[in-house]
C-alpha cells in the first residue's frame, strides 16, 4: 500500500464478510482476516473490494485450513 494510508485500509472492515482489519508494524502495513462460504466468495471479497482500492499496491492471501 502506499505510504501513510493504511487507516484507510483498516476501514475496508466495514466490508462484509472482513472480520478484523488492523495497521501492522513489520513486512505489512495492514492486515484484514475475511470470512467466506466458499472460494468464489473470497475471491469478490479480495479482488472486487480490497485490491481495487487505489492504495492497495500489492495483497498476500493466506488461507487458514483450520476448522475448530
């Protein structure tokens, strides 16, 4: 993202299905944890709402696998 912008990345959790949005120190400026039904889902939720914002220079999709 670009510099000094990631506030406005942390509001992207005001985006359905984005349940925690937070400015990080380190590799990251920002990071959103999203919650989806199915892989479709995810994809409109990352490319449609977060990478089309125009401060978003570059994303890192990690998946959890984890089902309590």
């Amino acid at each position: 993202m670009r510099p000094g912008t990631s506030e406005e990345i942390v509001q992207s959790r005001k985006i359905k299905g984005v349940t925690m949005a937070n400015s990080v120190l380190g590799r990251f400026d920002a990071i959103a944890v999203i919650e989806a039904d199915n892989s479709e889902e995810l994809t409109k939720i990352i490319y449609e709402m977060i990478e089309a914002h125009p401060n978003v220079v570059h994303t890192e999709t990690l998946l959890s696998m984890f089902t309590p």
